[in-house]
C-alpha cells in the first residue's frame, strides 16, 4: 500500500513537473545502461573470483589429503633401506640363518605392498638414462659396454609419492670411455 502510494506521488510529482527534454531522458537512459552494464560486468567478476577461490581450496584439500603420508612416508624409507641390505649382506645359501632372511623377505613384501596401496613407488633405475629430476649421481664410471649417461649401479633406491618425488636415486652414471693414446712404442 505504501509503495503505491508512493508511486502515485511521483507521477503527480512528474505530472506537474516541467516537461523534459527528449535529450535529458536519453542522456538518463544512456547513464543508466552504463551503471547496469557495469554492475553486470562487476557481479561476473566477483562470481568468477568466488569460482577461483572454491577451486584453489578444493585443489588444497585434495593435495593436503595425497601428502599428508609425506613426512611419515620419508621416515620410513630408511627402515626399507635396511632391510633390503640386510637380504643383500646375508647368504642365501647359510642354512642357520635361512629362517631370518625368510622372515626379512616377507617383512619387507608386507612392507612394500603397503607403501604401494598409499601410491608410494620406488625408483630403481638401473639401466636406464640418467633422469635429474629423479635421480642423483654419485659418482661416474667409464663403461664400454653402456650408453653414456645411462644408470651403471643403484647405491639408494629413489622413491616417490603420487608421483611428486620423496628421495632421488643415488646412482653411478657411465661415461664414455677416455680415448687411449697410443703409447710411444705403437707410434714408432
């Protein structure tokens, strides 16, 4: 009722009102569109910032649920590292301390198949070119029998989570072999 009323006094305001002109109405008009098209251009703006925002806090959540084993994940590599020395120290063929290593074995199965279903993978890289991004050269060796630049021996296993890298490779990387001068009695 009041809104009526209202209405009603503006068109008796604008009934006794001088007559505009036709100028002044297009100019009004023209002021308008421009305020509506930039309020329209503003609330697009905010609604694509606000999507951003929810985006970047689901990509958050989802990396903090993937690294959370990060740290845990690390501590434990080393115990892996010892068990697989343990198996490569001790003789397979010594009957009194079979029963060890077939302990270890199953122990560290155990162990890698849980690191597998939480998408933690080693990176043994024997054989194959030499990556940076994953592995770490410790030392370089002459190799005839090898590509240069290829992975000759694994010191540490490298290992990685959901594909992010936790630990690079330590590795021997071959080199070409150094060109033998001949020696004096081959020149003569």
């Amino acid at each position: 009722m009041a809104d009526e009323q209202t209405l009603d006094t503006q068109n008796l305001d604008a009934d006794q009102a001088p007559e505009a002109s036709g100028d002044d109405l297009v100019a009004r008009v023209q002021l308008l569109e421009e305020q509506l098209a930039g309020a329209h251009d503003q609330a697009l703006r905010v609604a694509a910032d606000l999507q951003n925002v929810r985006r970047r806090a689901e990509q958050d959540v989802e990396k903090a649920h993937k690294f959370a084993l990060e740290k845990f994940a690390s501590d434990l590599l080393p115990i892996i590292d010892s068990l697989e020395r343990g198996l490569e120290l001790s003789n397979p063929d010594d009957e009194s301390i079979r029963p060890m290593r077939e302990g270890i074995e199953l122990t560290l199965k155990m162990f890698q198949d849980t690191l597998k279903r939480y998408q933690l993978e080693a990176i043994d890289p024997e054989g194959e070119p030499f990556n940076a991004s994953q592995h770490q050269a410790m030392a370089m060796q002459e190799s005839a029998d090898v590509e240069p630049n290829s992975v000759l021996k694994v010191f540490q296993k490298g290992y990685q989570l959901h594909g992010r890298l936790l630990r690079p490779a330590m590795v021997v990387v071959s080199k070409a072999p150094a060109a033998v001068s001949p020696s004096i009695d081959e020149q003569a």
